[in-house]
C-alpha cells in the first residue's frame, strides 16, 4: 500500500496527534519550559515539512517551530539562557538567522539553536506581499497561524503541530490532501505562483519526491497559465532553479514531473535558452517509424527508463540524477528545424543528423544559466555520445574509441569513468521509450554490447593505460611538424586503434607504426584522410561581429574577392560577414548577410504587401568543399533567420523569406531537400534560391 496511507491519528477527527519520539519529547519540554521562564504568553507550533513526515510516519530532523509575536530570536536566547542557567549543557549558542528570501520584515526576527545536536529553527508567524518584479516579499508579523498558512506553497505543508496542546492545527485541509494523496495550493494556484514562480518547480518536486501524489488539477492548470510564464521571467533568477531541478531528478518520480513542466510549458522560461529559439515545439511528431511516440512523450519515457534503469543498476543518488537530467536534455535537438534531413533510408520519413551536439550544446548552456558547476560537462558527454551505441561496436578498435571519447571529460569527477556504461545504460533507456514496446534483439544486442565493453575496460585497466608514447616522444620522431596542427592528438588515437588491434605492444613497435602510416617526415599526417575525418567536431563556425573580429572578418572577405563573389551592395542588399568556419586557426568557410525590405510582384502575388528578406552569400575554400563546411555555415544562418523572423512577424507584421546565392553546385541539391527552390542558375554552377 502506498505510504500515503501510513498517516497516525486518533480515532477523532476533531484531535488529531502525531506519535513523538523519546528526543522529540524532550527538545519540545525544554522548549516550552523555556517559554514558560521568559516569554509566556507566546505560542509555539512546529510547521511545515516535520508536521507532514511525521504524519507519513517517517522520521524528520528538519524542526522549525513557529512563534506568534515575531522575535524568534528572543525565543532561542531564553533557550540557551534556560540551559545555562539550571546547567543542563544540552543546547548550544542562540544566534540569528536570515530568511531564503530575504526581503523587508518589520521587525521580524528568526533564531535557531542546537539542542541535544539538533538544530531548531524559531520562524515568527507572518503574511507576505509581493510586488509584481519580485519574489522577495514584504512580509509582516502575525499572531493568526491561519494567515501563516494561506502565504505556504501547499497545504500538506501547512499545518502545525502545537507544543502546549500537541494536536494538530489544519487551517487549510492539508491532513485531507495528505490522505488522499493531493498536491495543492492553499489559496488560488495562479495567485500563489504569480507571486512566487518558483512554487511552480518546487510543486514539480513534491510530485517527484512523493509516492502516489498527483497535482490538484487546477494547480496543472496554474502552472501552463501565461500569467506564471510571464512572472517566471520578471522574478525567479535562474540559480535558484538548480536546487528544485536536481531535487526532481533525485525523487522517486521524476518522469511525472518532467512531464508537466514540458507539457506546460514551463520549461521554456525557466531555461531561457538563446540557442532554443526558433526551435519547434517539443509535441513535434519525430516523422519515423523508429519513434512512434512524439517527442515529449519519447523524453519522458527515457527519463523513466533511465530512472529505474541506475536503481536496478545499483548507481549512487548523484549519479542517477545527473544522469536522469541528461535524459531529460538527450534530444532537444531535434526540435532544430535547421538539422532535419530526408531518412536516406526510409522514404517519406525524417533524420535528425548531429542532433546529439546540438543536444549537449543546450544542456550545457541551460546548465551553465541555472549554476550547475563543473559537473554539467558529465551530462553534455552523455547526451553528445548517446548515438554511439545505435551505431556499430563490433570491433576492439571502434569499442576503445568509444571508450577514450566517453571518458574524455575535463574535469577530476570519479563519475567520469562510469560515464561510457552509463552511455549504455541510456541506449537502453532510449530502446524501451517506445509505444509498442522494445525490440527484445534490440535489449540482447544492447546488453551484449555493454558486456564487450566492460571486458575491454577491465582488460585496459589490467594492462595499465599509460600510452606507449608520449606527445614529446611522438614529436622527437617528427620534430619538423607544427604541434599546432594538431598532429600529436592524432597520431596519439592512431596509436590507441592500432594497439587495440594488437598491431603495436611496445615503444619502439609504436614508433615504427607511426612511421610506417605517416611517412618519415610525418608529411603523410597533413594528407591523411583521418586528419579530416569528423570535421563537425575538429572545425568550427563562429558568429562574428564584423566592427570587432578583425582578425577572421579580413581574412573572410578575401576568401570572397578570391571567389569573384561581392557580397555587399549586391543587387542593393547590405551584408555583412555573420559567420565563418575555422580549421586550424585558417579561414575556410565564410558566409555574408543582411535583411531588408522588399514589396510588390517581386516577391508576392499582391502589390502592396511588404515583405522582409533574409539574404546570405556563402563562400567556401575549394580544397575544403568535400568537409560539409557549407552546410554548417547554412545551418548557422538558418538559425539565425529562425530567431529574427520572428522579431519581424510579430512587430512589424510583415512577411519573411530566403535568399541566398552559391557558387558550389554541389550545395543546390542540400537547399533543396531542406525547402528551397531554384530561383536561377547561371552557367557556372552559381543559382539563387529562394525559401518562404
């Protein structure tokens, strides 16, 4: 039976207990007995979460003790000065404390104590108001625990256990929700979470952390309301969001909660993500028979999966919600319209090539945004390599670079070395987060596979995993080479396959392999096809600002004047270079644009209808055309138009489109599959192409 139903309480219902221990009966008489010496008169309830475990029937240390009058402060020094005086030695110094929120009191003050080793906190009753920039309150002293309890997050955390008369005061029917198991607000949901947002996460965290809890339906409701969104963003500052986030993740359930927070909405302010805009919506059909859940529904269940999955496998707390979060994140990416491709396999179906690092891009800026630390590289690292294991592993060569990939994490984190099975451990979440149900060849292929790779970690780890040769012994053999080039980390992975092939055991076998496969001047490692290979993740696009990046702006424009291609003033459309692709410190990519406004049949069936154009110009070095540099560079602006069409649509309500001008033929058929149409071509190879 679920633990909702494990509530004590006397056959009346009028006067209700709660069963205390032998320490609770005497931190509470000391307390009381302490009142009773120099502050009589005032009233002492413990509230909140020990009231609501208690009544759970589990054991709770978290004690604070709700005061009427306002000076908790004045009720922790008359505990210490009880103890002292009689000589009793069980309580520690009074000293003050400051609330979460901060914000204006009035005169109300909060102390705490140890007693007996335990720490007891004395919180003035007291109303809040809030402003609508602000979840800081002001908040005033109350005698009425009522009003105390209006001003709380839920009811079940609303109630009060009271010293003097030890029954149980519920002003808002909180022992009710507990019973059956309710999550609700005491007063409206949309007033309480325009007041405070982020009681909207923290209700997330309850339905994550509690048994057979449900949210109250209209507090669903409160948290998809516009109103909460908009108050999100006026007031809850993102390092906050941390605590309740990993809080969902570490709970019993985080898959329920993550599932509101995406259905609602939520997500979209508390991640604030720059890199997520003009993104499709996460109730995105995936367009493949692979996937016959959408793509909310998909990421939940991998969170599901996953969350059962490092349980079954005996994985720590930390570890299960870091890896929980990154389920969570694993296909964002998807949701790039820049990224979606025609399935090469399926006709009619779609791809979604490199989603992952996109994925690992958003995950590690939204993490960065919200304070995680160091340890957000452990989640990118999961969701950049959860592909991996869909792809084939079959030999020792390709499971030791997956092995070295997965581990390369910067940081010192014993998590890091788990992070490769943890990998196979969301290729399995990920294979079960399907409608009809997992593949059973697909599980025994998965599980097959995780096997290979723990027996070639342990075997590794037995051999000792120092290289055979270092970057200084590498660069002895071929002191000629630039290591700016990059030579050494490549020929240090040459070496890593070839010794997991058992072509090399030694030192002077690895040198002769090296020899052997580059030449002895080492030419052959700037020749090398595997120098080029995954060029996605050795080079890279950057946006520039042309008044301030003179360093790759000058060098851009001379790829373009070498090219014949004059981007600026070209048919009266002011571009400026946006983005260029760098290799190895060289220009090699470069694309140019700008917007401007257009009307008239030019463009549109009507006359008078404005119409803003996004045209780019792109360039790439011939001797680089075969690396996909165009296409990221195309994506890059398509990104860029995505997120300011929108600034144009909705503030000046005109229409957008694309137009664009290549030179690569090559490059036609790509703009094509992703929705443009051949405006005009030349006899050069060059074509205009057009997208609404």
């Amino acid at each position: 039976m679920n633990n909702i139903w494990q509530i004590k309480y006397s056959q009346s219902n009028d006067y209700k207990r709660i069963e205390l221990s032998e320490s609770e009966m005497r931190i509470f008489d000391i307390v009381r007995k302490a009142r009773d010496a120099y502050a009589p008169g005032v009233a002492l309830r413990v509230a909140g979460g020990w009231v609501r475990d208690k009544l759970l029937g589990k054991d709770s240390d978290d004690i604070d003790i709700a005061v009427s009058g306002g000076d908790g402060v004045a009720i922790a020094n008359a505990v210490a000065n009880y103890d002292r005086a009689r000589g009793l030695g069980r309580t520690g110094k009074a000293y003050e404390l400051s609330l979460e929120k901060g914000g204006e009191s009035a005169g109300l003050k909060i102390g705490a104590i140890d007693i007996d080793g335990v720490k007891i906190d004395f919180v003035p009753l007291r109303t809040e108001r809030y402003s609508e920039t602000s979840r800081v309150p002001i908040m005033v002293p109350t005698d009425d625990h009522t009003q105390d309890a209006a001003r709380r997050d839920l009811t079940i955390n609303a109630m009060y256990y009271n010293i003097d008369t030890k029954g149980i005061e519920d002003p808002v029917n909180g022992m009710k929700d507990l019973r059956n198991g309710r999550l609700r607000t005491p007063v409206d949901p949309i007033a309480t979470l325009t007041e405070d947002p982020l009681r909207a996460i923290r209700a997330l965290r309850f339905l994550s952390k509690m048994k057979g809890f449900a949210l109250d339906p209209e507090l669903k409701e409160a948290i998809a309301h516009p109103d909460v969104h908009k108050a999100w963003i006026a007031k809850v500052a993102p390092e906050r969001v941390r605590k309740e986030l990993e809080g969902i993740a570490k709970g019993d359930n985080p898959a329920d909660a993550f599932k509101v927070m995406l259905e609602s909405g939520l997500y979209a302010p508390m991640f604030s993500s720059q890199r997520m805009t003009g993104f499709n919506p996460i109730t995105m059909d995936q367009n493949n028979p692979h996937h016959d859940l959408n793509l909310l529904n998909h990421t939940i269940e991998v969170v599901r999966n996953m969350n059962e999955i490092m349980k079954r496998e005996g994985y720590g707390e930390r570890e299960r919600m870091l890896s929980v979060i990154a389920a969570l994140f694993h296909d964002f990416g998807k949701m790039d319209p820049s990224i979606v491709r025609p399935s090469k396999s399926i006709p009619g179906a779609s791809s979604y090539p490199g989603h992952e690092d996109v994925s690992a891009e958003i995950a590690e800026e939204v993490l960065k945004r919200l304070g995680f630390g160091p340890e957000r590289a452990l989640v990118s690292k999961i969701v950049k390599e959860h592909m991996r294991p869909h792809g084939s592993m079959d030999t020792p060569k390709s499971i030791g670079r997956f092995v070295r990939d997965a581990s390369n994490v910067n940081i010192d984190d014993p998590m890091k070395a788990s992070i490769p099975d943890i990998v196979m451990l969301h290729s399995e979440a990920d294979a079960r987060a399907k409608g009809s149900g997992p593949n059973p060849e697909e599980l025994s292929e998965k599980n097959r596979l995780r096997g290979n790779i723990k027996d070639y970690i342990s075997s590794a780890a037995q051999a000792g995993a120092k290289p055979l040769l270092s970057g200084r012994d590498i660069m002895s053999i071929f002191p000629n080479l630039n290591p700016k080039t990059g030579f050494i980390k490549t020929m240090t992975e040459a070496l890593n396959e070839a010794r997991d092939e058992g072509r090399i055991t030694d030192a002077e076998s690895a040198k002769n392999y090296l020899v052997s496969l580059y030449g002895a001047d080492g030419s052959g490692a700037m020749k090398s096809a595997s120098m080029s290979r995954n060029w996605y993740k050795k080079a890279r696009t950057m946006r520039v600002d042309p008044e301030a990046d003179h360093d790759v702006v000058g060098p851009a424009k001379g790829l373009f004047d070498r090219n014949n291609i004059r981007f600026n003033n070209h048919y009266g459309r002011e571009k400026d270079i946006a983005h260029v692709a760098i290799e190895n410190g060289e220009v090699i990519g470069a694309l140019a644009s700008g917007w401007k406004k257009d009307w008239g049949p030019e463009l549109t069936d009507r006359e008078e209808e404005r119409v803003m154009q996004y045209s780019f110009d792109l360039v790439v070095d011939p001797k680089h055309r075969r690396k996909g540099v165009g296409k990221k560079l195309i994506d890059d602006a398509i990104r860029e138009y995505e997120r300011d069409k929108k600034i144009y649509q909705e503030a000046h309500g005109v229409s957008t489109m694309m137009r664009v001008w290549v030179v690569n033929p090559a490059l036609v058929p790509y703009l094509e599959s992703i929705g443009f149409e051949v405006e005009s071509s030349y006899d050069n190879g060059s074509a205009h192409l057009v997208k609404w």
